[in-house]
C-alpha cells in the first residue's frame, strides 16, 4: 500500500516531509510518497538523518498557489506536485491515498477531475473533523466543498458521513443531524425542509434538526449541511476558540494571583489547547471520489500530515470507499 504527499501546497512544506517521513518510519504497512521540490525534501531528509527510512520522492518544479484559478491551475502545471501527486494516485493500483496541505479548491477539482465520482454520487463531499464536549469528534458534512447543495445531496452527505463515523468512532449507528435555525421539523429554508423528509425516510440514525449552538455538544456523530454553512459553522467555532484562549492568556497575565492560580491549572488548559488542536485530527477526508484524498489544513504542522496518513489507512482497512459505492450504485449520473 502506499500513500502519497503533496508536500508543497501549505504554508509549511518542511512540516508536510517532516510529517512524512514520520509515517514512512511508524506505519510499516505503508509506503510513504513525497511530492515536491528536490531540494526541500533532500535537505529535511538531512536534517532528519532520515535517509534509511522507507520513504521515496518524486521531485517536481510546479507549485499551485492559492490565488490561482483552481480548475486553469490543475489544467496547465502539469509538473505541479498537486498534479503529479494525483496523477500517481490515479494510476498506481497500490496507492490507497493522497494527501495536500495546499489551495482546497484545487485539490477538490483535480480529486473530482483526476479520480472521477464513485458511481451513484452527485456531488462528493469534504468531512471537517471538529472536536466535541465529549472527547470524541463531530463530523461535519458537508465542510465546504458544495455550496447551494440539493436536497438528494444532503441525503448523500449524511450517509457518506455515517459510513466514515463508523470507523473513526467504531459504532455501527452513528447519529445524524440537520443543521438549521431551529430543532423542529419544519424549521430552516427549502433546501432544509426538503432534506430533512429524505432524511426522515432513510435508513440512518436519523435524529432530526439541530442548531448550531449544540454542533459540538457531543451528542451527534455527522451534522448535515450545505457546503457553505458548514464552512461557516467551521470558522466561526475555530475564531471562537482563539479568542477564548487569546483572552484566556491575557487574563492570566493581569495579576500575580492569576499567574499562580495558571500553575495549578496548567495541565487541565494543556489539554484543553489539545484538544482544539487542529493538528491531532489530521484533516478532512474528500469522499464521494473513486480513492481517498485528504485536505489538511494549509497551516499543518508534521503531527497533523502524520495523522491524516493514518486516516487513509483507517478508510483503507474500514472499506469505507466501498462501503459509499455499495450504498449508491446506479443512483445518479
């Protein structure tokens, strides 16, 4: 088996071949592909003293920025490492994954371009993992992939959502939720209303509307909704959480009293800022297509690549990829 790492898209490159080169020396059962520029990876596999460690290249001399054209970027730098990552993936029958810290839309139009849709899906959607009260995590579905989504595509999001559940959280029902305004049925807009009835009828752990305020209650596994409310849902708990700590730190700071009291409760507020910490969820998964991508955060440091290698080996074990292509066989074009 292998997995391949787009290494240069993020804010942190070095970060992504330090990640990398951690995964090729902790997941023996998998191969471990670097895609990027020569000089970087050689120069951190040095740094490492890692040059005996089973991970190997492929250099590339194109970067695809976030300020391009998604779709004109994945067209014309062919030598991209984007591009090249999943052009192997495509078409190298022991590669089981890829994974890119860079531009989401480009990495979403050259999965969708590049793999192809399972059969049966309308739209593939990007899971965002969130970190609920309960320890465990939330996934959101969809995180940003499809805005002005369609109620069939909701129906799409919760049972693909549910199928990956099931392997991160290892129960056979997970919950699922519909974000809205309100938690009666007839509450939110169309597309809400509508999707709620599919859902309703469905074969899923189906436990109607939620609001926003309850999405990290720990009391749901998949929360449904359009691409751009999820993604708003997304940044908004995420610019929350560092303000709480921002203001949290400055607090602290005021007074001796203060300072003394954060000694006895530094070890609580470790694993707290853990918690929320971005980087131990490893990044989303993009399924819907015919082999699993992995958006990663752009700001992604090595802990956070390594894990999201261990994502692709838990849909890989878990027949998550074929466990949606089951569920959707002949249902759309």
């Amino acid at each position: 088996m292998r997995v391949i790492i787009d290494v240069m898209g993020g804010d942190r490159p070095e970060e992504s071949v330090r990640g990398a080169l951690r995964a090729a020396k902790e997941f023996g059962e998998v191969k471990v592909t670097a895609v990027g520029d020569k000089k970087l990876i050689e120069r951190i596999v040095a740094e490492e003293n890692a040059s005996a460690l089973g991970m190997d290249a492929v250099f590339t001399t194109e970067v695809i920025s976030n300020d391009e054209s998604p779709t004109m970027a994945i067209k014309q730098k062919k030598d991209s490492s984007m591009v090249r990552a999943l052009t192997m993936l495509k078409e190298d029958a022991d590669s089981i994954g890829m994974i890119s810290t860079g531009s989401t839309g480009a990495v979403l139009t050259g999965a969708t371009l590049h793999i192809g849709r399972l059969p049966g899906i309308y739209r593939p959607t990007l899971l965002t993992q969130a970190p609920a009260m309960n320890g465990q995590p939330v996934c959101i579905a969809d995180g940003g992939a499809n805005v002005d989504s369609r109620p069939e595509w909701l129906y799409q999001f919760a049972v693909i959502g549910s199928a990956y559940m099931k392997v991160v959280t290892g129960r056979e029902n997970p919950s699922v939720a519909l974000l809205s305004v309100g938690t009666e049925e007839h509450k939110g807009n169309e597309l809400t209303r509508a999707a709620y009835a599919l859902l309703r009828e469905s074969n899923l752990n189906f436990v109607g509307n939620i609001e926003a305020r309850d999405a990290l209650s720990g009391k749901y596994d998949v929360i449904v909704c359009d691409g751009y409310d999820g993604n708003i849902l997304i940044k908004s708990t995420e610019g929350a959480a560092k303000m709480i700590m921002s203001l949290l730190k400055g607090f602290v700071m005021e007074s001796t009293k203060a300072k003394i009291g954060y000694l006895f409760m530094k070890k609580a507020l470790m694993k707290l800022k853990n918690r929320m910490d971005f980087n131990n969820y490893g990044g989303a998964p993009f399924l819907g297509i015919k082999k699993c991508v992995i958006k990663a955060h752009g700001a992604s440091k090595a802990g956070a690549v390594y894990n999201a290698v261990g994502q692709v080996l838990k849909i890989k074990q878990g027949n998550v990829i074929e466990s949606i292509g089951r569920a959707f066989a002949g249902g759309a074009e």
